[in-house]
C-alpha cells in the first residue's frame, strides 16, 4: 500500500510541476547596472610607450592569479599594484579609457604598460601596436559605506 501511496505522490508532483510553468507568469529578469564609482587620481602622471598583448595570452593565467581575457578592459605594469584602476589617455588622439591593472609586464623594456586588445582598441593603437601615452593612478572615493564594489 505505501508504494502505491509514493507512487501517487511522485506522479502528482511531477504533474504540478509541469502544469505551473504553464499558468503562471513568465517574469523577464533585467540585470541591474551599479552605480558608477566615483574615482579620483593619486599621485603623479606616468608617460611613457604602451602596447598591447591579445590572442596569444587569450586564457592564460595573469598575475593576479585570474586569467587573461583580451576582450576585457585590463592591462600590465611593473609597479602599479595589482587590481588598481587607472586612466590610459592616448597623447596622439587625447582618447582615454580606464583599466585595472591585473598583470606584470610588459616585457619590452621599451613599453611602460601592456594593454589588453579592448583598451587597445578604445584607445585608437591596435593598427600601429604601440603608442605615447599618459598613466593616471586612480582611487575609488567611498561614498557612505566602508565595502568597496567589485568592478569587472
């Protein structure tokens, strides 16, 4: 008898269960967007040639210990700590972006900073591979609340 009882059971939930989608509204789920974080430069302007690094790193393991995406806006250099944002501005054509610094390198000695393909990209460089440019370290300013929010 207790078989039949679990077995009633199992066909009655698993009825409920296709029967619910069916006359029950369908919710579209919208992703919310933060709030930008407000953010002020520190210390002095770096100039100085960046370049860019893409395809070849593409899925490869960066100094931060996260893998590289060259679709990201991300970049390397030598002494600026890791997960800083900064301000990359491209002296030839004034375009700027804003990075966070996930990597070392580069590895040209004559290069300050290595820019993912997408900030390459924004920043008007992939076409010539290198360009002058100015490095504005950047802090978030907190607005009422100690947590920081975690961007990208």
């Amino acid at each position: 008898m207790e078989k039949k009882v679990v077995r009633g059971a199992i066909a009655f939930g698993s009825a409920f269960l296709l029967a619910v989608p069916a006359i029950a509204p369908v919710h579209e789920a919208v992703a919310s967007t933060l709030p930008p974080v407000p953010l002020a430069e520190i210390g002095h302007p770096e100039f100085g040639i960046a370049t860019w690094y893409g395809e070849k790193f593409h899925g490869l393991q960066t100094a931060s210990g996260e893998t590289f995406d060259m679709f990201r806006m991300t970049a390397a250099h030598r002494r600026i700590p890791l997960g800083s944002m900064v301000r990359v501005t491209n002296l030839k054509n004034g375009l700027s972006v804003i990075v966070r610094i996930n990597d070392r390198g580069p590895v040209t000695r004559t290069a300050m900073l290595d820019l993912s393909f997408a900030a390459a990209q924004k920043l008007g460089i992939v076409e010539w591979g290198r360009a002058e440019v100015r490095v504005d370290q950047l802090l978030e300013v907190g607005v009422g609340t100690s947590q920081s929010v975690s961007r990208n």
